[in-house]
C-alpha cells in the first residue's frame, strides 16, 4: 500500500507494557491452546476469557518495562494511518445520508487487556467492544499472521483493522445492538448464523473502506487485494476447524466459511455501495 506522508490517528490509546498480566497456571501457550478451541466450538470472547479463567486464570494488569521493536514501531504508525484513513473514508460515506460518523479509539496492548467487554489476551487476536467502541490490537498479531496462517503483506493487515472498525460501523448504524439481542434470544444454531452475517458484513465494510480509501488516497498497489483475499479465505471457520481437527462441523460457524469472507470482502471493493452490504436479508444459504 501507498501510505507515505498519510496523516497518522490521534485517536490511539497506547497501552503496551501496561496491558501486562500474568498468566497463572497455563502459560501463553496454553492460554492460545484454550482460546483456539474454544473459538473454533463457536464461542465468543467472553467465553474465551471465562475458560482461560477456568483452566488457570489472568492476573491482574500490571506495569512492565516493555521495549518495543524497531518492527513493532513500524507496525503502530502503520496502524495508525490505517485508522486515519477509516476515519476519513466513514465520516464522508456517513456525511453523505446525513449522519455524524463517530471513530472507534484503537488500544494498542501487548500480552493482554482489560476492555468494557471483559479480558481478553493476545491469543484472542484483534476484537472490538462496542462496550467502549475501541478496537484492541496487539501488534504482535500481524508479526504472527504469516508464521500461524500462511498471510502477509500491509493491505492483509489493513483488512483486519479495517474489517474490526466494520463493527464499529455496525454498532453506529444500530445493526450491531439489533443483533446480539436477537442472538440472545435464539438457538445456538441460529445465534451462530447471526454471527456469520455480522462477520461477513464487516468483510463487506472493510471492502468498502478499500474502495474509497483507493479513491481518496491511491493506496492500493498491485498484488495488495490479492493479499486480502488470502487472509479472508484462510480465517473462514471451515478452514480453521479443518487446520485443526481434520474436518469442519458447519453448524458450529460464527464467522463465515472462507468462500463466504473472501466473496463479502471482495464486493465490497468492486462497489464501495455500503447499500449493496445487506447480509441479514441474503438467505443464509446463499451468502
């Protein structure tokens, strides 16, 4: 991506070394082991942190005396501008049907974090709590994507920080409120296909993003939505549950099979029409 000379957010909240927390009883590994799994079983973040508490707790945040890498420094401007650029692109897209587009703060933490949502650890990869509307990164999670999933590149890691503000936008435009109270009021099967759409229309805004960040700034590059696709089709549920047992149980998906998050992402980028992005009314079949 072409980011030079881009204007970095000031709406970061930079809590590295701070975030801290020891991990009694498990270790890291072990705290990845238990948020794995219990993700692929379709839970949630909450019922990550409520089963690493289980098998062995977090304790509480603590200072450290964190030094950040010369990459990890280059990763957080990269971060920053990359928020700079939702920003820019939500607030005109909003401007435009007459609404005032409010950012997301994006947390910056290193091991694990405290949200209004609950704890989470770096295991748990980026996530947004609407609690609070933050985005929570640790950026150790792009220095692991090529080694853990096989994908790389600056626009890969700018889908992920974009698809989160996704939710963001979500939650601003009332869908994200709608949803979880109809998730928490249907089967467990149904609940998992509400997360699904949820899922798939944040790829769809992080296309979006793409499209017009595109148009305002000429920041794509050759090669770079290939990059994206790459990371949608290696985080569907189906391709994750087969890494890791061999098979997928379909019933189980709350985020999307790979087909589904690389088609949403990759419409959202060809049109850049947040009107053509309704998941909720699509059959779930045909998503």
């Amino acid at each position: 991506m072409r980011l030079d000379g881009r204007r970095e957010s000031s709406n970061v909240e930079d809590r590295r070394g701070m975030s801290g927390g020891k991990v009694a009883g498990l270790g890291l590994g072990g705290v990845a082991i238990v948020a794995l799994i219990t993700l692929l079983m379709g839970g949630n973040l909450g019922d990550v942190f409520q089963n690493v508490q289980n098998a062995g707790g977090i304790g509480s945040a603590t200072e450290s005396s964190y030094q950040p890498s010369a990459e990890e420094e280059e990763l957080a401007v990269f971060a920053k501008r990359i928020l700079a650029g939702t920003e820019d692109v939500w607030t005109k897209i909003f401007a435009q049907y007459g609404r005032t587009y409010t950012p997301p703060k994006l947390v910056l933490f290193s091991g694990s974090v405290q949200s209004a949502c609950g704890g989470a650890t770096s295991s748990t990869g980026p996530f947004y709590c609407s609690g609070d509307q933050s985005v929570y990164l640790d950026l150790s999670f792009f220095m692991n994507m090529k080694k853990q999933i096989g994908a790389d590149g600056d626009f890969a890691y700018a889908y992920v920080i974009a698809h989160e503000v996704g939710h963001h936008v979500q939650n601003q435009l009332g869908i994200l409120g709608q949803a979880h109270q109809q998730m928490s009021r249907v089967s467990e099967k149904e609940s998992n296909q509400i997360s699904v759409r949820l899922e798939l229309q944040a790829d769809f805004f992080a296309g979006v993003w793409a499209h017009h960040d595109n148009k305002l700034f000429g920041s794509l590059e050759e090669g770079d939505i290939d990059e994206g696709l790459a990371v949608a089709a290696k985080i569907g549920d189906d391709y994750l549950q087969k890494q890791a047992y061999g098979y997928s149980v379909p019933e189980s998906f709350n985020h999307g099979t790979s087909a589904q998050r690389s088609r949403w992402l990759k419409k959202g980028i060809q049109t850049g029409d947040i009107n053509q992005g309704d998941t909720f009314s699509v059959r779930y079949e045909s998503l």
